[in-house]
C-alpha cells in the first residue's frame, strides 16, 4: 500500500516537527501559568462568593404562626389585605443590587475592583440548589451576594450590603411612619463564608496555545517541502530545455562520426596482367602446374 504524501513530508521533517513539540510545550506552559517567587502559579483567576440569607417577613405573617387570628372588621372600612412578600423579596433584591447600597458598602469596604461585584436574588430552591438553575419555589427569602477573588473580601462586601439593607428599610420606615404591626420584618437566617464559584480550566490556556504553536512548525514543513520540491522542478526543467537546445545546435551528420566501425575485408585490385585465379585471396588454392 502506497504511503500518502503528507505522512511522507511529515516523516522527512521530523526533526523540525519533534522541536516544534517542545516549543509547543513551553509556548503553552507559559500560556496557562506563571512564574511567582519559584513557583508556577495559574494566570486563571479564581472568583469567590459569600451569601446571606435573609427572610422578609410581617407581624401578620410570622414565620412560626400557623394560624392568623380573625380581625374585628369596622363598619364602613375594609378589612386589611396581606401583601404578597414573595414578590416583595424582588424588588428587595433589586434594591440591594442597586446603586445606593453598592456605594454605601464602597464606602465602608473600599472601591470594588473590575473583579467584584456586588448583586441579591429571591431564593427559588431549596437550601442546598444553586440559583444558577433556578427551582419552582417563590419564597420570601432573599440571597445577598458578594463577588471577589479574594475570599475575605467577598464576605466583607456581602455582609456589609446586608447591614446597609436593613438601616435602610428601618429609616425608610421610620421616615413614612409606617404602624409598628404593618411593618415588613427583615431577619438574617445565615451567612455562608465565601466557596469558590466553577471557573474556566487552567488546562484550557495550555493545550490552546501548545496546539496552535505546534500547527505553525506543521504548516512550516509543508511549506519547506513545497519550497524544496518547486526548486527541484525548475531545476530539471533548466536541464531538460538545455539538453533540448543542445541537440537542435548539433550538425545534422555529426552522429554519424560516433557509430562504431566495423573491420573492413579488403578486394585485391586487379591490374590486368595477373590471371585472374589470383585475384581470388585464397589460402587453399592449389598451385598451378608448369610444363
């Protein structure tokens, strides 16, 4: 079976390809980590999140009340009407997400980086799911969220927001003067130390940038090859035109010349005196008698 031409191109440039190989190798351990105080360290930044839970719930809807007791309904007036806090815990999400509390908590922990970041959803799923595949629940219960590469700090920017949050419900309370029994009540069910979040693959940098490099020393051998195989050809077209203009210069009889001789039998000459028996160069004719 006949070997295909690339693998035969391959095969001649192993020795370039072979340091493509380890060029490669480094090109891409490069690519993926870095060198700090002797040891490699990832470039991929790693991103932590803290949480806190917080409940949003009402005298009239305590958490630990089964049962809401009848009101005495006045004659002429309505009776009161339960908001939904399910959806409340929304827009207490977007609040906290808000740009008010994002600079409140700047000031007490600091400028966030380009890497943090600080944000609250409802709670869709149970205590152990993860809000990244929301669940079918609607719950009054909302997450606050801190975001750095440094654990820490994720936890100082979650539990900052939080406290910042709750002062201002209070006040905002406090400033409409809203009845002690109406209020909404915001009480902190957990706090989670910050867990690191699923990033990209340190691999990934690595095997990209190994692979790209390795299919430039690929694509130099083919073209040395290429290269190699073009010269040859114009260099045999060269010799095939001059050997082409070489015999059109020849004289027309000139090879002739050239073609091996054969041994040539001489014929005596005859003079006309001789008999003509010896003429005849025989070594076995008898001699001729005399008398």
């Amino acid at each position: 079976m006949e070997v295909p031409k690339y693998l035969m191109i391959l095969w001649k440039s192993k020795w370039l390809l072979l340091v493509g190989l380890v060029v490669a190798v480094i090109g891409g351990m490069f690519a993926g980590f870095t060198l700090e105080n002797g040891q490699l360290v990832s470039r991929t930044e790693q991103t932590y999140t803290a949480r806190t839970t917080v409940l949003v719930d009402s005298t009239t809807q305590p958490l630990y009340q089964a049962v809401i007791p009848g009101q005495q309904v006045v004659e002429g007036t309505t009776p009161p009407t339960d908001v939904d806090l399910t959806q409340k815990a929304i827009l207490y999400a977007y609040l906290v997400s808000g740009e008010q509390i994002r600079t409140g908590v700047e000031n007490t922990v600091g400028e966030f980086a380009d890497t943090e970041a600080l944000t609250a959803l409802r709670r869709t799923t149970q205590p152990g799911g993860d809000e990244a595949f929301p669940g079918r629940f609607t719950l009054p219960i909302i997450d606050v969220v801190g975001i750095s590469t440094e654990p820490e700090r994720a936890e100082e920017i979650s539990a900052a927001a939080t406290q910042l949050f709750l002062d201002q419900v209070l006040q905002e309370q406090e400033a409409a003067q809203v009845p002690e029994g109406n209020r909404v009540r915001l009480s902190v069910l957990d706090q989670v130390q910050a867990t690191e979040e699923e990033g990209s693959n340190p691999a990934i940098p690595v095997v990209v940038a190994a692979l790209g490099i390795f299919l430039l020393f690929v694509v130099a051998a083919f073209l040395i090859a290429g290269s190699k195989a073009s010269r040859g050809n114009k260099r045999a077209a060269e010799e095939e035109a001059a050997a082409a203009a070489a015999a059109a210069d020849a004289p027309a009889g000139a090879g002739d010349d050239n073609r091996p001789r054969g041994r040539r039998r001489r014929t005596p000459v005859s003079t006309g005196d001789e008999p003509i028996e010896e003429l005849t160069p025989s070594s076995d004719r008898e001699p001729a008698r005399v008398g």
